[in-house]
C-alpha cells in the first residue's frame, strides 16, 4: 500500500481510510453505499425546499457511475443521464471473475446476491 499514491492508498479494500469507515458502517448496520444514496435523497430534497432547484438527473464517470444508477433506481424522480464511459458494478460479476481487489466504497452484505 506505500507504493500506491494517494487516491488510491485511500480506497484500498484491505488497509484504507474508506475501508475502515465502509466496514464500521456495515457492522453498525448502515452500509455505506445506502448511506451514499441516502446523502443523495437529503441534498436533492435541499436543494428542492431550499434553493427551489428541481434535481431530475444524475451522472459519474466511471466506477461512480455505479453510485448514479442507484440513486436513479432508488429514488423514483432522479433518472440516471447515460455515459458511454460510465460503469455499473455488479458484485455477482466480481464473485464470479473471483477478483480479489474491488472498490470498496460499494460493498453491501449480501452484494452478490443484487440484481
């Protein structure tokens, strides 16, 4: 982990910060990717009540697109804008590629088992 720069010293599955803060959350009962989605919910109803900014659409690049696409299915008026480079995790295709590395921030109890 010492060879890895920073962005990725930080998500490293094993010994990381976000590691760390994803496990404690799943052993307090509140996975982190929920709370992502969560956050999500809280800052587009903020931004509704407050700022009277209708939030319709969500977008990432990348592994982050996984995050967008939850959010759009979780939350029934929150599409999700499509991107030809954004990627949607299944943690049953990393059960099945039997991949040892894998980014943190979406692991869920029982993820192989969605969707």
């Amino acid at each position: 982990m010492a060879q890895l720069d920073f962005d990725q010293a930080y998500v490293y599955p094993l010994s990381s910060v976000l590691a760390g803060y994803v496990y404690n959350s799943i052993l307090t009962g509140r996975p982190y990717l929920l709370q992502l989605i969560e956050d999500a919910e809280i800052a587009a109803r903020f931004a509704d009540e407050k700022l009277r900014v209708r939030v319709t659409v969500v977008t990432a690049q990348g592994n982050a697109y996984t995050l967008a696409s939850a959010i759009s299915e979780t939350l029934p008026n929150i599409k999700v804008l499509p991107r030809a480079d954004g990627v949607v995790l299944k943690w049953s295709d990393i059960v099945r590629q039997r991949r040892e590395i894998w980014p943190i921030q979406y692991l869920m109890p029982s993820g192989a088992y969605i969707h």
